[in-house]
C-alpha cells in the first residue's frame, strides 16, 4: 500500500523541510503579487507579522496537517490516474482545491483571539481563492518533490 501525504510530508525526518520549502514558496507567492489585492495581501501580512511575531510561521505549522488532509483525496485521485504532474491535476481543480484550503484557514481565524488578526484576514478573504489558485502548480510541485 502507498503511503500516504501524511506519512510522507509530515515524517519527522522529512517535516522541517518540507516546512522550509513552504514558507519559501509562501514569500515568493507574496513577492511576485500585484495589484490591488496584490496589495492587500501584503499589508495583511505585514499586519500579522508586526501585531504578532512568529504568529504567522506558528499558524502556518499548525494548520499544515490539516492542509495536507485536504490534499489527501487529490493525491489519491491523482495517483491511480495516471497523470504526470500534480500541480497540473491540482491547477485543473483549482476551486474545489482553493476552497478545500480556505476551509482550514476560515476555521482558524474564525478561532483566533487576536482582533487584528482576524481583520487582516477578512480583508483578504474575498481574493484569496485566486491566489491560492495561481500557486497551485507550485504546491504540486512542493509535494511531488517529497511524495514523487
């Protein structure tokens, strides 16, 4: 039997790295944005990194499990069909998956005490599924790189 997204991306050997590649791949995500919502996305950010030190990189570690269960079922899927690339089966997704994502991310803020905190996502919610969308092939890729 094939292991599974959790097995693999959340062993203790493998863990911090693949965390290390997912705060790269979240501030090159940040530093290629644009725009107004490109804009807003930044400030929320700046928001919770000055409001709360560490609390974004804390979150971020907290929430992974739970994004990674999200992608469980495309992983299985994408397994048995036979497709080449992971961020392309994910990209073809990409509103079921951007919402999957946000289901995790709405119950945290919905959880969080910190008013700022829970301003400065609300602000970006509204936008936040194209984003998530855009970076899908990355995460693919980040994945494929430890569970291909």
């Amino acid at each position: 039997m094939a292991a599974t997204l959790q097995e693999i991306l959340l062993a203790p050997d493998a863990q911090p790295e693949v965390m290390t590649d997912c705060y790269a791949l979240i501030d090159q995500r940040l530093s290629e944005m644009s725009g107004v919502s490109g804009t807003a996305v930044k400030l929320a950010y700046k928001a919770v990194t000055s409001f709360a030190p560490g609390y974004y990189q804390a979150r971020v570690s907290e929430i992974f499990p739970q994004l990674v269960d999200q992608l469980e079922p495309y992983w299985a899927d994408f397994s048995t069909s036979g497709g080449s690339e992971f961020g392309d089966y994910l990209a073809k997704r990409g509103d079921e998956v951007s919402e999957s994502f946000l289901s995790v991310t709405d119950a945290m803020a919905d959880n969080s005490e910190r008013p700022a905190i829970m301003k400065a996502y609300r602000t970006v919610r509204g936008g936040a599924g194209k984003h998530i969308q855009s970076a899908l092939p990355q995460v693919g890729g980040l994945v494929a790189k430890y569970a291909g």
